[in-house]
C-alpha cells in the first residue's frame, strides 16, 4: 500500500464530506480580516457561508451600502483565498 501524508488524506476526505460547508464556515471568520481589512471586520457581526453563499451581517448602515457595492469583489476574494469556487452570491444583512 503506498504511502500518503495525513494532509492529503484529510483534503481528500474534505472534498467529498459534507463537513466541508461547514469548515468552509469557520474558516472565512478566521480570513476575514485578511480579505477585507481590519476596520470592515471590527464591525462585521456575523458572516456565515450556507449554500454557496455568503452572509455578512453588520447594524452598519454606510458599511452595509459599501459591502453592498463591493459584492463581485468579495466573491473573488473569498474564491481566490480558498483556491476554489465556494461562494456564488454575498447577500448583506
């Protein structure tokens, strides 16, 4: 049996577990900050990503006015940090 390192065992069972959502979850409150500066994510209440989209929730409204006209540019960011495809639609709240 050949041999396999146990990060690429864990990003194959990834790829196919219904888990993934949810890591992918957990994951964009940690590069949140990251993606979109320190100043969005100090007032960001919430984000959640639930079916190809992501939720960013915020009782800001000149932030949500911004989140909402940078949309297209936050799907490439969070797409382009995961290396793949995983939000579709951002939807501010």
């Amino acid at each position: 049996m050949g041999e396999f390192h146990i990060g690429d065992a864990l990003k194959g069972f990834l790829k196919k577990s219904p888990l993934r959502n949810g890591i992918r979850a957990v994951q964009i409150e940690e590069i949140w900050e990251n993606l979109m500066g320190k100043t969005i994510a100090k007032y960001t209440d919430k984000i959640q990503i639930i079916n190809h989209k992501l939720f960013i929730h915020t009782a800001v409204g000149p932030l949500k006015n911004e989140l909402i006209y940078q949309k297209e540019q936050i799907i490439q960011r969070v797409n382009e940090a995961f290396g793949e495809k995983v939000i579709t639609e951002v939807i501010v709240q």
